[in-house]
C-alpha cells in the first residue's frame, strides 16, 4: 500500500466495503452539535457515560455520534459492565472482538491484551483519556493485571492502528478506561462482595454538582488468597489493592471551564519464581508491589459561539513497581522500576460550515525511566517526543462521513516520523445497512529501556505498521437483529528484536556482550470479527462474537520464518444470553471458546484451547438496592494462556449494590 489510499478512502469511501453500524445517521446540519467535547474534557467524558453505546470519545478524540465513526469500536457502557459482574478488567476485554488475553496466574498478576494479533505493548491503555502505558517496562506497556473494574463505567475498544490521533504504540489499538464521572444531580453508587478463597471487595462513588462545579469521588478495596501461579504449586498467591479516583469541572464562565482528575491504584501481588538450587519454576514466598498515579489538569475555552474549541492540558502519569524476596527471613529488594510520563497538550475542534470539523493539536511529552535489579542500576533513561496532528471529518449528505487525518512526531532520538489515516462510513437507507472502512498506520517509538539501557542501541527506528480493515452492519427486524463482519489486514515492519551477541563482538555488538536491540522482525496479522445482537423480547438478549486470526513471522533470515505469533489463538467465540423475570429478577451466563496457540516463537510448545462458562444473577430489593451472585468457570476447566502459568477455576461469588 502507499500514501495514497487514505485520499482513495476520502474521495470514493462509498463504493468502499466495511465494518459495523448502529444508530440511524443524523443530518449534516447536526454535525457540530453531536461531537461538541473533547475526549479528555469532563464534559466530553460525562457525555459518553450518559450516552450509552450511542457515542464513542476515542475514535476521534470527540464525543461522536457512533454512526459517523468509520473504524471498528466496542462499547462496553455502565449497564453492560454491570450486568456482567466482572471484577478484572481483563476479563471483559477477553469477550471483545479481536482481543487475546495472556496473563501469568491470577488476579493481581501480569496481564497482556493484544489488539488483532498486535504484540501487548503495542496496545495503548487510557484512563479518562490519558495515556497509562509504563516507560520503565522493557516494552513499554501497560501491565492491566492489576486493573480492576472498581469504579470503571466504561470501556472503549478501538481496534486498528491509531497512531494519527493517539501516538506511539497504537498499532494494535486503544483501550480507553472511563471512570465515573460527574453528574448534574446527587447519585451515590456503592456495592460490596465476597466469596472463593476469601475474596472479598468493596467500593463506593458520589457524584453532584454545586453551583459551578462538578464532582464525581470515589474509592475501594478488594483482595483475594487467590491461585498458585505456578500451575503444579500448592502454595496460593493472592492480591490486595485499593484505589481512588476523582474529578472536578469546574464551569468559570459560559464558555471557560477548567477540568481537575485524578486516579490512584495500589497493589500486592504474590508471586512465583525460580528458587535456588534447580533454578526451575516453583512456588516461592515473593511479592511485588505496583503504586500507578495520574493526574490532568486542564482548561476548554469555546471562541466564535462555540463553534471553536480549545482544551489545553497537563497530564501526570507514574508507575512505581518492585518485587521482594523473603525467603532467606530478610526481605531483599531484588527489583525496582519507576516510569515517569509528563505531557503538555493542545487540542481545537472548528465547525468548518454545517458538514465539516477539523481537530487538530500538538504535544509535548517527557518520559523518564530508571530500574535496578539487587541494587544494581541501569542508566536513566528519557527521551522527548514533540507531535503535531490534525484531522477533517465531512459529512456532505446524510449517511455518509469521510474522515482523514495526518500526524508527524519528532522524537529527540530517532527523529521524526509522519502517519497517515483514513476512514469512511455510509448507510444507504436510513441505518438498516452500514458500509465502513479504514486505512491506518502506527508507529511505536523504542522504549527508553531499548535506546539507554546496559542492552540499549540508540540507532534504533520506531516499530512501523500499516492496515486496514473493511465491513458491514445490517440491521433487521425493527432493530431486534443487528450482525456485522469486519475483515482486517496489517503488516508490521521494524519490529524490534533482542539480539544475543557473540565473540569476536563485531558490527552491532561492539561493546555488548550480553546483546542488544535491532529492527530486524516483520509479522502480518489478518483475519474476521463477526458480531451478533439478537432481542427477541424486550426481556431476552443475546450477544455473540467470533474473531479468526491469521499471524504470521515474516522476518527475512529469522530461523522461525512463516510460524505464527506466540501466544496468539487462531479463533475464538463469546456469547452472552440474559434475562429479565416479570418479577425483576435477571439472570445470565456467558461462554467463552478461545482456540488453540503455541507459547513460543518456535511453534514448539502448543497452549490447548479451553472453554468457560459463567453463570450470574441479580434480584433488585427495593429501588435503590439489589443483591446479586455469579459463578464462574462453571466447569471447572483447567487451562493457561502462558505455559506453566495456571488460570482460577470454579469459583462463587455474592454481594449488594446501592444506587441513589
């Protein structure tokens, strides 16, 4: 593919074949009013969770009608997160289209999401829209083992290279996490648990508004005995954490606000590991510690009656881990990392006439890194990326919206890098048939633990992928059947790759005995999301998803040419079927197929596919509050998404929720 086809998408996306659809196009007239606030604005914020799945903030950094998104986007929205029960965050990503889960053992535990095939650090996770990923990892992603549902109320999954709109790593996808937000009336939503292996939570959020401001607070516990993460061991690991999250719009005039949120996450983790003499994997008494902070601070300025938008914004983000071992009776420090984010951003949406809006911005982002292993430091890492992006939506007829956007990065290392992207979506008649597609590149820029570590090659290249992926939604019977199928393609180049060195130490490996880093791997990664949502009573629905994936190694030379991707199944299916009794009680289960995989590189070691099963109810008691109970890997079944490593089995689980 070249640089011309997001022109192709813009000038011909209606002879173009697709992705999924939902509500009925709105007129071009109403463009401007749809798609007001910012992704990262409390308002912008507060619109989506009221809207249900009816508006998307991710896909174009606005709040936007999802009939005018040309990319692939699930929305999981409060009601939906509710009805499931689930307390890991990893796990409802599991039921989405074109997501793998790896995850080593139980809650609490390292946990990956790959987007369509894409490697886990090339996944870029959000909180309220700021960007979580840790630098100080060596891959620079972000661990969502320990990321808990608590006071979540929505999850936007945008699939597909995002890198014009939001940067390094969106070659997969974004994964933007949605706490509570403010409201204009008093609510007060709480719910406390327990159950196996003395698992118990509880969390609480209040939300108002006085005056000019609105608030939203809230916070929790939750801890478990959990599992042995090795899968032979008898000794369990178990997890504690608690949290807290925060934000504050505060309205100064009628067109100047200023936006204040915080979220906080603390956690333990015990852990298994490789104990003296054998050195094999085992059970072991070590835990690590992970403390995250975010912060944002920013101020929206409407100008010309609102038809200009301006957020400008100061983002904080750190993750401090370290793992300890006591098995000698001392506890030892044997590792700690601190990764540092600081961003500073600018972002205008502009009504150009009734049937077009620009976005458009520039950021400043400073990441610093330093780790150490038994006290032994590597060199600080930090690098400055400076980035300007910009983007045009049109909608010259109702039904039909075209969007193209371009961004340039200048990275204070590698130098700059330009991306391109382009989308369309259109519906003929009215909704009941929606056409949709994207072309897409990202880009990732090498982690400060691959540019400036004992192992680190400053010569290094971003990562760089181009793709595209085209569908269609059809709705029937007065919207009670909805399917859609999504085909999808990406190739992956400069893919970077840890090189073992050898004597005499010549070429790359001068001075780097122990190896370094090298753009040296390609991959291509393709395949179908299908979805269906089937309501054939007010009281009953049912949802189904099925993705195929195809991955392939395509690195010239590399020994292991033309295997799949580790870890990476060939397909799997979810299906969620509830319903509500007359009397109020709502039950539900979810099944979850996830084919086969292979663990290495090598296609040596095979990860056997596995089904679960989950069962829930809930029964309101009164108007504001309800009990409710699930049970999940009904069957008990024993599986791993990375050898060795075991995963919970049955398990049972009740508690209360109240809602003002």
């Amino acid at each position: 593919m070249t640089r011309s086809i997001p022109v192709f998408l813009l000038s011909g996306i209606a002879l173009a074949t697709p992705v999924a659809a939902q509500e009925v196009p709105a007129a071009p007239s109403d463009l401007s009013a749809a798609s007001a606030a910012s992704a990262q604005s409390t308002e912008g914020l507060s619109e989506a969770a009221d809207a249900g799945a009816d508006v998307v903030v991710t896909a174009n950094r606005a709040a936007t009608p999802i009939d005018r998104v040309g990319q692939a986007v699930t929305v999981l929205d409060t009601a939906e997160i509710t009805r499931r029960q689930s307390v890991l965050v990893a796990d409802l990503l599991r039921q989405t289209p074109g997501v793998s889960i790896t995850r080593n053992g139980g809650p609490g535990t390292l946990a990956g999401v790959n987007i369509r095939g894409a490697d886990a650090d090339q996944t870029v996770a959000l909180i309220d829209g700021i960007k979580i990923n840790d630098p100080s990892s060596p891959g620079g992603g972000f661990d969502f083992g320990t990321l808990l549902v608590g006071n979540i109320a929505r999850i936007e999954v945008l699939r597909g290279a995002q890198s014009v709109l939001w940067g390094s790593q969106a070659i997969g996808g974004v994964v933007n996490l949605i706490t509570r937000q403010p409201t204009d009336d008093l609510r007060v939503n709480a719910r406390a648990e327990g159950g196996w292996h003395d698992t118990g939570q509880g969390y609480a959020n209040v939300s108002g508004k006085m005056g000019p401001v609105l608030a939203s607070f809230g916070g929790g516990y939750y801890r478990t005995d959990g599992i042995s993460a090795y899968d032979g061991g008898a000794e369990r690991d178990g997890y504690r954490n608690y949290g807290a999250n925060g934000s504050l719009g505060i309205a100064l005039t009628p067109t100047l606000s200023v936006d204040v949120r915080g979220f906080y996450s603390n956690g333990r983790t015990h852990i298994d590991g490789f104990p003296a003499p054998n050195y094999t994997f085992a059970d072991t008494p070590e835990f690590a510690d992970t403390e995250q902070w975010t912060g944002y601070a920013g101020a929206n300025l409407a100008l010309f009656d609102g038809r200009l938008r301006n957020r400008i914004g100061y983002a904080h983000t750190q993750t401090n881990r370290e793992n300890y071992d006591p098995t000698d009776g001392t506890t030892v420090e044997t590792f700690r990392g601190r990764g540092r984010n600081d961003r500073v951003e600018y972002q205008g949406i502009v009504d150009l006439g009734r049937i077009a809006q620009g976005t458009f911005g520039a950021e400043r982002e400073v990441s610093r890194s330093t780790t150490s292993s038994y006290g032994f430091g590597s060199p600080r890492g930090r690098a400055r990326l400076f980035s300007v992006y910009g983007q045009l939506a049109v909608t010259p007829i109702a039904g039909l919206t075209a969007t193209g956007g371009v961004r340039h990065d200048d990275h204070n290392v590698f130098g700059g890098e330009t991306t391109f992207s382009g989308s369309g979506v259109y519906s003929p008649n009215d909704g009941a048939t929606t056409i949709r597609a994207s072309y897409s590149e990202g880009f990732k820029t090498p982690t400060l633990y691959q540019l400036q570590s004992e192992y680190g090659n400053l010569a290094l290249n971003p990562e760089r992928s181009k793709g595209w992926d085209a569908g269609i939604t059809q709705r029937a019977l007065d919207g009670a059947l909805e399917a859609s199928a999504t085909w999808f393609h990406r190739n992956s180049r400069d893919l970077i790759t840890f090189i073992s060195c050898d004597t005499p130490l010549t070429g790359i490996c001068v001075d780097r005995p122990f190896g370094t880093y090298d753009n040296v791997a390609r991959a291509r990664a393709q395949g179908l999301e299908f979805a269906l949502a089937l309501k054939p009573v007010e009281a009953f629905t049912v949802s189904a998803s099925y993705t195929y994936l195809e991955t392939k190694n395509r690195s010239a030379g590399d020994p292991n040419q033309g295997n799949r991707l580790a870890r990476r199944p060939d397909h799997s299916v979810t299906v969620n079927a509830d319903y509500r009794w007359t009397f109020g009680l709502e039950t539900g289960a979810t099944l979850t197929s996830v084919g086969n995989s292979f663990n290495d590189a090598g296609n040596l070691r095979r990860l056997q596919g596995y089904v679960l099963a989950d069962l829930r109810a809930a029964l309101p008691i009164t108007d504001n509050l309800s009990v409710y109970g699930r049970v999940e890997n009904v069957f008990n079944e024993r599986y791993q998404t990375v050898a060795d490593y075991g995963q919970p089995g049955r398990a049972a689980y009740a508690g209360v929720r109240i809602r003002y």
